[in-house]
C-alpha cells in the first residue's frame, strides 16, 4: 500500500507540470479583419485565464464596424462583457482584452450583428 507521502506527489507533479506549460506559452495576438461586411476568421481558439491582445482591422472604406464581446451559451440570454468603440474603416484599433474564463463567446459588430465570430476559449 503506498504511502500518503507518495501519493501526494503523484497528485502535485501532473499540476505543476500543467502550470509550468501555461505560463511558457502567452495567449497569441488576435486580429480580427473586417472587409465586405464580413468578420474573418470565423472561429478562433484561445486558451482559458490569460489576458490577450485584440486588433480590429477595418478594411471598409467609410463603413463602421466595431466589436461586442458576448457569451454565448445556447438558451441563456448573452451578456455583453466588454465593447470597442465603433470605428470607420479603413483603421486599425488595438485593444488588451482580460483573461476569460473557460467557455464559448461571441465576438459581434453592433452596427452588422450578422458579423460574428465565434470565441472558443478553454
Ligand atoms: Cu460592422
């Protein structure tokens, strides 16, 4: 039978291993182009509790776009947890989104809500 002494490390060596692999790898910038009333890419991956910087790129000449950031869980009402400032194209705003939890958001225009991308974070 082994002893607690053993299988306390057995339980702490996989979580540090796990913490140490987060903290070498910082959450990839994120840009987000909007051209042709249209959001690309339309799915982007990031990982759970580390903060990460956000680019809106308008290529839209003269047409304003801008992001809401929503959850988005299927039969709850989405919550909007953080709003760029609408902006005409063509520029680029620059934005430190915080960490997220882990779960499913939306990134979506307020002027164009057919713009979407889908925010999977976790
Ligand atoms: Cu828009």
């Amino acid at each position: 039978m082994p002893s607690h002494r053993h299988v306390r490390r057995a339980l702490v060596f996989p979580l540090a291993a796990a913490l140490a692999a987060c903290a070498l790898v910082p959450a990839e910038p994120v840009t987000v182009v909007a051209q042709n009333i249209e959001f690309t890419p339309k799915v982007i991956q990031l990982p759970a509790g580390q903060g990460f910087h956000l680019t809106l790129d308008n290529r839209d000449d003269g047409i304003p776009h801008g992001l809401s950031l929503q959850t988005r869980t299927s039969g709850v009402e989405p919550d909007e947890l953080w709003a760029s400032q609408i902006q005409i194209g063509p520029t680029r705003a620059e934005y430190d989104i915080p960490a997220l939890a882990a779960g499913p958001y939306l990134l979506i225009c307020p002027v164009h809500p057919n713009m979407q991308v889908e925010l999977n974070v976790g």
